[in-house]
C-alpha cells in the first residue's frame, strides 16, 4: 500500500492586524506570518506530501495587500509545479464581503477551495476523497458535519472549519459533536478555528485541530506547529512538525501582598528582547496600585520584544456605608484620612448603586448586564483614583505651607 | 475671641481709635465720613475672602491697628494695609505687654480657615442693605457666600461654598473627572475622542478608496469590456451599412462614369477621323521623302554641318600645304649650304691637324711653360737677395779684421805691460818715451783692442746669420738655375721649332675653327630637324585632306551630291519636305496623344465593351439597392460613428483610469491602514468606556454632593434653631431650610416674620453657618448701623422709622444681650438714629478720636 502524506494547518491569517502587540512591532510580526508560511510550503515540498490542507485563515481578508496574495500565490505556485494538492476552505478572517480573493487563488491546477456551502468532494488525488464546505458565511451556526456521512474504499478526509464540542473558544462556529463526526465515518477531520493543537479524536476517527502555525494575537500558547498526517490504508497516523517561532508568554500575577518592587523584579527576571511577554494582573484592585501596570510598561518596555501589563485585578464593595450622613456622624472629622476612607466608601457605595439609566445622554449601554457590572468596576477605579489625587494635593499643599 | 482695640490711621487724615470691651458695645459717631473711614478699615481687618473672591478697597492706603485677643485670652495684635500688604500680628509676649511681629504663617492657626484656606480672621461683619416699601429689612454681609433674597428667605447659602467646608474633596474629585471626561471628549465633538474619530474617519476613507478603487477597478475592468464589445458590434454594423452605401455611391459613381465615357467615346471617334484624314496626307509626303537618295540618315543637320566643316577645313589644310612645302624647300637649300662650309672646315682642320695641338700636349706646353716661368720668377727674386746679401761680405769680413786687430792690440798692449815688468833693460830716453808712450799706448791699444774685439765679435755675431741664409740662397739658386735648364730643353723638344708663342697662335687658330665646325654641325642638325618636322607636318597635312576627302566622299555619296554645295541644296529641299511631315505627324500624334492609331481603336472598342459591362452592373445595382432607404442607413451610419467615436473616446478615458487606479492601488500598502484602523477602533470603544465608567463615578459624586448638601441643609437649621432658642428663650421660631439651584435657603416658619425678628433669625442662621463651615468659635459680632447704607429716599423718609424700630427693638438688645455673654457684639450707629442711643447699654461711646 502506498503511503498517502497529508500535510494540516489553519489559522494562518496572513496579514492579520496584529492589534495584540505594539504598533513598533507589528511590522516585524507580519513579516513574520509570512516567513511560516513559507516555511510550511517548504516543508511540504521537503517531505513530499500529496496534499496541503488548509482548514481556514489563510488570510485576513479585511487587511491583506496585494503584495501578501502574491507571496501565497508564489508559494501556492511552487506546491502545484512539484504536484502537491493545496486543498483548503474559508475561515472566519477569509470572509469579507465575500470570498472572491481566495476563489482567484485557487484558480490553478491542483487546487481546490471549497465554497459551497454544501459539502463537495475533491477526487484528483488517487486512493484519496477530501469533502470540504464553506461553513463560515450562512452555516456558521449549522452543524454542518451532520449533513456528511461518507463511506467507500478510498481515504475519506474532511476539511471543516468550525468549533469542537467543548473547544475553549469565544465565538462559535458550526459546532461539531463527537456523535457527528462518529456518524460521517470520515478517516480524518481536518478542523481549523481553534489556534491551539487539539486531539479530538473518538475511537477510530481522527480529528484535530492543528492550531495557528504562528502567533498572531496573545490566544495562542507554546510552540507552533503543523501536522503531517500519514495514511496507511485508511489508518492515519498524525505527527507533529514544529513551525519556528517567536517566544510568547503570557504571565498572571496575583497582586495582593506584593510591593512594586517585588513585580518588577519578578517580570525583570523574564528579560529578553526577543520575547513577546504579556503580564496579566489579577488579584484585589487598590487605589495604591492604580498606576502599576503604565509604570511596569514605562519600566520594561524597552527589555522585551513586546512588553504588555494587563489589569485583571478584582474590585471589593464594602456596603455598610451607603450615606454620607451615615458616615459623617459615625467618623471623626478631624482626622483627614480616616475622612477619606470614609468617603471613598460612600462613593463606592453609590456607584454600586448607580443606576446606569441615570447617566444622561451618554450612557450607550442599556441593560444591566456583566458590562454594566464592568462598568462600575472600572467607574469605582477612576473615582477612587480621582478622590486619592485630591487627598494627595491637599496634603502636599498644607506639607508645603507648613 | 474679641476686639480690643481699633486705631484707624488715615494716610491723609487724622489717626482716631475705638476702644472695646466685653458684652454688648455701641460705637456712636457724628461724623458720617468718619464712620465710613472706619467701616472701610473693618473691611480690611475683618473681612476674610471668599474663595477666589476679590474685593475692591477704596481706601487702601490707610491703616488699621486692631488689638484682639483670643478664646484663650492669648492678646493678638492686627495690622493690615490693603490687600497688597501680608497680614501681620503682633502677639502678646507676656507681663511688659511688648508685642512681638510675626508672619502670617504663626498666625495661621487663628486665622487660616482649614477648608477653604482663605487668610484673615473674621469677625461677623454685616450692615443693613435696603429698606423698600413693604419689605424686610435686609442685611448685607461681607462674608460674600451668605446673602438675603425675597420671599422670606432669612438667609441663602452657597451650597458650593458648603461643601467646600464639607466634601470639598469629593466636588474636586468629581472636577478632576469632569476634566478627564473633557480631555477624552464628552461628545465625540472634541477632546481624545475626537482626535481617534477623525484619525478613524481618515483611515476608513482610505480603506474605502482602497475598496472603492479595487470595486471601481472591477467596475471599469467590466466597463471597459463592455466597451470594446460595444465598439466592435458597432464597427461590424458600420462596415454593413458601409457596404450598403458603397454600392449606392458606386451606382451613382458608375452612373457619372458611364456619361463621362460615353463623351470620351464620340471623342475619341471624332479624333480616330481626324487622324485618318492627316494619315492620308504623312503617307503622301513620307513617299515624297523617301524619294530623296540616301533617307532621313543622309539629310540630318549634323552631316550637314560635318559637310560645311569638312569643306572649310579642305580649304584651310590646302592653305597650310603650300605654306609647308615652301618654307621646306628653303630649309633643305640653307641645309646644302651649310654642309659645304663644314666640310671647307674639316678639310682645314684635317690639314693642320697634329698631335701638337691636342689639347693634352697644350696642357703639357702650358705646364712646362708656366713652371719655366715660376723658375724664373723664383730666380729673379733670389738674385735680387743676393744683392742685398753682398755688402754682408765685406761687412763680415771687415768685423772678422776687427776681431783680430783687436785681440793683436790686446796682445800688443799686453806685450807692452810686461816688458815693464821685467824691466827693459834699457830705458832709454826712447824707451823712456816708450815707455812713457807705451803706458799710454798699451791702455789706447788694449782699449782699440778691446772695442775692436768687441765690435768685430758683435759683427760677426750679427752678420753670420745672414751669410749663412746667403749662402742657402746661393744654394737654391743653383738648383733652380737647374730647373730651369731642364724646363727650357723640355719646352724646347715639345714646341719643336716653334716658339711658345707661335705655338700658342696655332693652337688658337686652331681652336677656332674647331668651335666653328662644331656650331656647324650643330645647326645643321637642328636644319635637318626642322625639315624632317615639316616633312612630317606636310605628311599629316596631307593625311589629314586625304581623310576629308575620304569622309566627305563619304557622307556626300549617299545623297548622291558630288559637291558639298549640292548637297547642300538638295539638303534644304528635304529638310522642308521633312518639316512638313514632322507637322502632320505632330498633328497627328496630339490627336492620337503619342498613341498608335490602333490603340486608339483598341481603346475606342474597350471603351464599347466597358460601357456595355457598366450599364450591365448599374442595371444589377438597381435591383440590389433601393435609393429610399440609403438616406436611413446614411443617417444610421452617422449616428453610429459618432457613437463610435464617443465609446471610443470613454474606453481611452477609462483604461488611463485603470492605469492610474492600478498604479495607486499598487503602492498603498492597505495591511498597514487595516492594522491602524482596527487599532484605532479598539482604542475608541477603550475612551467609550473609560468615559462611561467616569461618568458613572461623577454621578456618584454628584449623589455624595446632593447627599451632603441635605444633611448641611439640616444641620445648619437645627443650630440656628438652637441659637434663636438660646436667645430669646422662645421655642416656636422655626427655621428650615431649602435648597434652590446651587443655593441652600433658609426660611422662617413665619409667612411675614417681625424685621426685628427677621433679623435675630438671620444672625442665628448666620452664626450656624459660620459654626459648620469655618468654625472660628466665639467671632465678634460686629453690626454696623449708620443710616448712610439705607438706600433710603425723601420719599421713603418714612420707612426710617422701621430701621429705627430695629436699632430700638428691646428684643434684639435682650437678645443681643444674652447672645453678648457667648461673645463680643459691637453695634456700630450715626448721628442719623440718636435715638438708639441706650441708657440700657453697658457701654456708651467709649472713645472718639
């Protein structure tokens, strides 16, 4: 039996705007994407595989110059003179106002892009049937491998891009049951949409995610990687190839009992120019450390290739105090900062209950949901943040004086 | 806290001062002015600003001292000049009662307000302001946030002012946020936001050119298709109706032709007739010139002219024949004569010729001769030598006597000197005479000997030179005299018996006639060219008739002329016969132009046949075309080329559109807009919601104020409840209070309360509000009463008496007694209310300056 070689990736998105990272590296980071893809069209030829999967993302349509289409064109053209398949379906970031741009990609000989919104099979490699749908544009909320259900002595390979059962991702596309890709008896599924490589496999089924092959926003963890996935008969057998990258890491900090000092500290022992670090901070929010994550930024910046700090701290509300009067007569007014404290609980008090209705014309959000909520929180920052630098004014003022 | 003290120093007046002590004091003064001076000092000493409040003073340059002495009875001392000049104090340093100055910051504890930070301590200070027909008196305070209003309000408070005493952080917490929600754009009108739409706007219009422009580059792509399709369907109907309308205008065109040709037809027949007629008349005269012997070849003016030459040049060569032969006839005479004189020469020269005078035996004659003559020169001169030599001879010989004569006196005179000597034996009187004279004779004869010597050594010596060059010449003489022998025996056998001279005549002679033989022979050759020259010349000259001769012969024989002089004639008469052809022929050929007569019947029959096939093909047009319906298609075609040419004129436009579009679209990179733009997008909904959650926390600001606000509100009314209570010991005055626009105002239960009512219940509130926001304690009251603040009118006089009843009201003094008791009053009155003058006060006018 011949051995058939499948090579998988997704999520490429070529000319992605890389808003997760500095506007100063962005350029870098493109050129970048680019160079994996070369890379895979490299390794494609190198291991002579019969086919180039792409389950999705090949480009952000929304941003991709013409110079971008080109390069995949050339490299496309490279895979098809030494007769390779490039066999690929839309993604999310391939949708425009429509798909003519991949459509004239893959205008050539040896390839095939699925655009149908209803599955189609590619029979021009022998031995091997590969379906493929266009699951993004009207079907992004059907479950569209319920419609295939194939069965003949060939390799039954599916190209799909959509969303796995349980697949850790924020905007669903088409979902996928195990129950689904049981009953389409297909050898192997090739999924795209998840950036993250993920065995779904059930019992003799393969399926995978082969994950972005590059780090194109801060949702991608570790090494990248494309899958070279070898069929004996209609065994398939899959195989990580690592695509090279730049480092990326994403770090959380709990901030509650640390000093400024102890988190610089800690981030500066991460130093490396050519590292993308993004530092998130959780933790209980204090006026204190209202400045921390810019003076971290200001601090860092120039140690690392790309360097974020990301406020996830956490707000408490201390409720027993509701009303000024309440706290006025309860506290004793000649003490400057016990004053204070009381009357940022007052305050915290009364964004709490804040009703956003309230606020006049401004207010675009109308319903009490976890963006209100967000909302307060981050209100309740800025306000406690506000009544500090007016404590702090007037205390410099009267050190002053005095 | 109270007012000790008041020194007024006026800078262009006199000084006065107001002595104070505790309870209840009333300040009376005549002198209007004067009060005034003082109320304008007060002003400076007692008044502390309102927040960014700035009041005008009158009078800054006066001065005022005031002595006041705290709650702890600590003496404090206040000088003030304007409010240009720092406040200074001057504090109590004890038993000598010496006052120290200090800064304004000592001072601060007593003075500065702790909220609003204003400087100056305070005393409550306020006047009567109006007093209008059917209203309440009202009051005016110099603390500026406190002010009375109609409508029964007893006092209004500005709540701003409250709260600064009272949440003052909270009202600038919620500025600092009004100033980030005005940094970042309220309204996406201005600010950050603003800056983030425009640059959004821009970087989408770009995008949307990038769209627009690829969508518009479809668009024209398509357009541009269409557009050529467009021209070519129009270009093929064109070409159909063109067709169409081709064979219409061929019809008319074939038409016109046919007229035309028909015309040329009756032409050229008219001029086949005309040529026939003047064939008719050539043929006649051909014949006639054919008849003359030799043809055209024989009648050509070139040989008529080569004729004339030839005979001209005949008769010229003739000429030139006899001149020749005559002037070679003379030659060849000169010739004979001429060899005979040469050979009278050589027959002489033959007869004296010998080898004597050849030119080398002459060369040889002269040789010896002129050696012979050099000997004899060179002899000559050494004979003449040798007679100057001569005389040398005897010359030496005389000097060689000399010598010796000398040297004999020399002995002689030696000879003599000896016999002395040796004594001659006899000295006898010859000898004596001898030898006296031989003394004598021996010294003259060795002298002559000696001159003699010497004369005959130095001629000797002088002269052998020249003897020996004489004898050398005599010498050379004798060899050259052998010379000379021997040239004259070889002169001698060379000339034989002749002399030279003779010899020399000979060879001259000799000479002569040699040269003359040679110019002989050589005119004589120069004679035999010159006839072997005319020789040839004649020879040429006459090839030269011969060949004339010949060649007239030759170009005459075919006229059969035998003279020039008839071919000549016979020439004339058949160049005129041959003009007369050449006419009709003339004729003919512009007839015929330039053609043959067949070809004009050739023509004339494809003329025929032509005509036939075109009236043939009109007669097939007819059917083909209706002439109806060309005018439509004409009108057709035009509209279709303009059409054309308008499509044309697009497709150009939009293709150097789609260069231009695609040259623009190349260069903009959109990946870098994109990114821009997604960014830009994320950092607007980022502002969105920075300036919605700001908005929030204002709000709960704005709530904390309000909350802050009412509980004031009540706070304020309940103390001044108190103080009212406290002062007239009556429990049914009420004061609450209601906050209006940015105003707390405080009200009276009363609908129309008393003024003197009114006026207890406004120093209550106003006591309560000093108490809550600055409180200064035990500040004095100072209320200042002088008539002149009363905008009161002629008219109004009347409404005096109500201010009266007020400075008079027993409730105010009782309760302006009790309230005297907590702290220092100090009413302050003029001449105008004498009336207030009380016997009840505790204190009179205490000091007048």
């Amino acid at each position: 039996l011949s051995v058939i070689k499948i090579l998988h990736t997704s999520n490429i998105c070529l000319d992605h705007v890389l808003t997760d990272y500095h506007k100063g590296v962005r350029k870098d980071k493109r050129i970048e994407l680019l160079e994996s893809f070369d890379f895979i069209v490299n390794k494609a030829i190198q291991l002579e595989v019969n086919a180039l999967l792409i389950a999705g993302g090949i480009i952000s349509a929304g941003s991709v110059s013409l110079s971008t289409l080109d390069r995949i064109k050339a490299g496309f053209s490279r895979l098809t003179e030494k007769g390779i398949h490039v066999i690929a379906v839309p993604g999310c970031s391939d949708e425009k106002s429509d798909i003519s741009i991949l459509k004239e990609l893959f205008s050539n000989k040896f390839m095939c892009f699925f655009s149908d919104e209803k599955w189609s099979v590619y029979q021009d490699i022998e031995g091997v049937n590969i379906y493929g749908i266009r699951s993004t544009f009207n079907r992004k909320n059907d479950n569209c491998l319920k419609d295939l259900v194939v069965g003949s002595d060939k390799v039954e390979i599916g190209i799909l891009y959509g969303t796995f059962y349980q697949t850790p991702v924020t905007t669903k596309i088409s979902p996928i049951t195990s129950q689904d890709l049981i009953k389409s008896n297909l050898d192997y599924l090739a999924l795209g949409h998840y950036e993250n490589v993920v065995n779904c496999s059930v019992g003799k089924n393969i399926c995978w995610y082969s994950g972005s092959p590059v780090h194109y926003s801060f949702n991608t963890f570790g090494e990248r990687h494309v899958l070279l996935v070898s069929f004996k008969g209609k065994d398939a057998k899959v195989s990580r190839i690592k695509v090279p990258s730049r480092l990326q890491r994403v770090v959380h900090m709990d901030l509650n009992g640390k000093s400024f000092a102890q988190i610089s500290q800690y981030v500066k022992r991460m130093t490396n120019t050519q590292l993308c670090l993004r530092v998130e901070l959780d933790g209980v929010w204090n006026p204190v450390n209202a400045q921390l994550a810019k003076d971290l930024e200001d601090m860092l910046c120039d140690e690392f290739f790309h360097f974020e700090v990301c406020d996830n701290t956490l707000f408490e509300y201390t409720e027993n105090i509701l009303n000024f009067y309440e706290g006025r007569k309860s506290k004793d007014r000649d003490s400057g900062k016990k004053r204070g404290h009381d009357l940022s609980q007052i305050f915290l008090g009364k964004v709490q209950y804040t009703d956003n209705e309230q606020i006049d014309n401004y207010s675009y959000c109308t319903n009490k949901t976890g963006t209100d909520n967000e909302l307060n929180i981050m209100a309740s920052k800025l306000g406690l943040i506000a009544l500090r630098e007016v404590y702090e004014h007037e205390n410099r003022k009267v050190v002053s004086m005095s | 806290m109270k007012i000790e003290k008041l020194s007024v120093c006026p800078e262009d007046g006199e000084q006065f001062e107001f002595s104070f002590g505790q309870g209840l004091c009333t300040i009376y003064d005549q002198d209007s002015e004067r009060l005034k001076k003082l109320i304008d000092s007060l002003k400076q000493v007692f008044h502390y600003s309102y927040t960014d409040h700035k009041e005008e003073i009158n009078n800054d340059m006066q001065q005022i001292y005031a002595v006041l002495y705290d709650d702890d009875d600590n003496k404090l001392g206040l000088k003030r000049r304007g409010d240009s000049v720092e406040v200074e104090l001057l504090l109590s340093s004890g038993a000598n009662e010496e006052s120290l100055v200090c800064d304004s910051n000592i001072a601060q504890p007593f003075l500065k307000c702790n909220y609003c930070g204003q400087i100056g301590y305070s005393s409550l200070l306020f006047v009567p302001e109006s007093l209008e027909n059917d209203c309440t008196l009202k009051w005016s305070f110099f603390d500026e946030y406190v002010k009375q209003e109609d409508g029964g309000v007893v006092l209004s408070v500005d709540s701003d002012f409250l709260i600064s005493h009272n949440g003052g952080v909270i009202k600038d917490a919620k500025k600092l946020l009004e100033k980030d929600i005005e940094r970042l754009g309220p309204d996406e009108q201005k600010g950050y936001l603003k800056e983030l739409k425009d640059f959004k706007n821009t970087l989408e219009s770009q995008m949307k050119m990038y769209s627009v422009g690829n969508t518009y580059k479809d668009d024209l792509e398509d357009k541009c298709i269409w557009l050529k399709e467009r021209i070519t369907f129009l270009q093929s109907r064109m070409n159909s109706i063109k067709q169409v309308l081709n064979i219409g205008n061929e019809k008319e065109k074939l038409t016109e032709e046919l007229k035309v040709m028909k015309s040329l037809l009756q032409k050229d027949m008219r001029r086949k007739k005309d040529a026939e007629t003047l064939n008719i008349t050539l043929c006649e005269h051909k014949e006639k010139l054919s008849s003359f012997q030799g043809g055209e070849q024989a009648y050509m003016p070139q040989i008529l002219s080569e004729a004339k030459n030839l005979s001209n040049a005949l008769n010229g060569l003739d000429r030139q024949l006899e001149d020749r032969d005559r002037t070679h006839k003379m030659a060849i005479n000169e010739l004979a004569n001429m060899r005979n004189e040469l050979v009278l020469i050589n027959n002489e020269l033959q007869n004296t010729e010998c080898t004597m005078y050849s030119d080398d035996y002459v060369m040889n004659v002269e040789a010896v001769m002129a050696n012979l003559r050099k000997h004899q020169d060179q002899i000559s001169k050494l004979e003449s030598s040798l007679v100057k030599h001569k005389s040398l001879i005897s010359k030496i010989r005389i000097s060689r006597i000399f010598t010796v004569l000398g040297l004999i006196l020399m002995a002689c005179s030696a000879v003599f000197g000896a016999n002395e000597e040796f004594g001659f034996l006899n000295r006898s009187g010859f000898g004596q005479i001898f030898f006296i004279q031989s003394h004598w004779m021996m010294l003259f004869m060795s002298l002559s000997g000696v001159l003699m010597t010497l004369f005959g050594f130095l001629g000797i010596r002088k002269i052998s030179g020249k003897v020996n060059k004489f004898n050398n010449m005599m010498k050379e003489k004798t060899v050259l005299l052998g010379q000379l022998a021997w040239d004259k025996n070889k002169l001698t056998s060379l000339l034989k018996d002749k002399t030279y001279e003779e010899y020399m005549e000979q060879y001259n002679n000799m000479a002569i006639l040699r040269e003359t033989k040679l110019n002989m022979e050589f005119s004589i050759d120069k004679l035999e060219r010159e006839i072997s020259k005319l020789d040839n010349e004649l020879n040429l000259i006459k090839v030269r008739i011969k060949r004339s001769k010949e060649r007239l012969y030759h170009i005459l024989r075919p006229s059969g002329s035998v003279s020039v002089e008839r071919y000549i004639q016979v020439y004339e008469e058949y160049r005129r016969q041959a003009v007369i052809t050449n006419e009709i022929s003339n004729k003919m050929k512009i007839i015929l132009e330039g053609k043959p007569l067949s070809y004009l019947n050739g023509q004339i029959d494809d003329m025929i046949s032509r005509l036939s096939m075109m009236e043939a093909k009109i007669e097939r047009m007819d059917k083909d075309v209706i002439n109806e319906n060309l005018e439509d298609l004409k009108e057709e075609y035009e509209l279709k080329q303009m059409e054309l040419m308008s499509l044309k004129n697009e497709l150009e436009e939009r293709e150097r559109d789609l260069n231009v579009i695609s040259y623009d679209a190349e260069k903009i990179d959109v990946w870098e807009i994109a990114s821009d733009l997604a960014e830009t997008n994320i950092e607007i909904d980022n502002v969105k919601k920075t300036s919605e959650a700001i908005k929030i926390a204002i709000t709960g600001f704005s709530n904390m104020i309000k909350d802050a606000t009412i509980c004031l509100g009540g706070e304020i009314s309940s103390l001044a409840n108190d103080i009212l209570k406290f002062m007239l010991g009556e429990d049914d005055t009420r004061i609450s209070y209601r906050i209006v626009g940015n105003r707390m105002e405080f009200t009276s239960n009363s609908i129309k309360p008393a003024e003197e009512d009114f006026f207890l219940k406004s120093l209550a509130v106003y006591l309560a509000v000093n108490e809550v926001t600055c409180a200064r304690g035990t500040s004095p009251i100072l209320c200042i009463l002088p008539e002149i603040f009363l905008k009161i009118g002629a008219i109004e006089r009347s409404n005096l008496k109500r201010f009266k009843t007020v400075c008079e009201s027993i409730k105010i003094k009782d309760a302006l007694k009790k309230l005297a008791k907590t702290r220092q009053v100090i009413w302050i009155i003029n001449e105008g209310i004498l009336n207030l003058i009380d016997e009840d006060s505790e204190q009179k006018l205490i000091a007048i300056a």
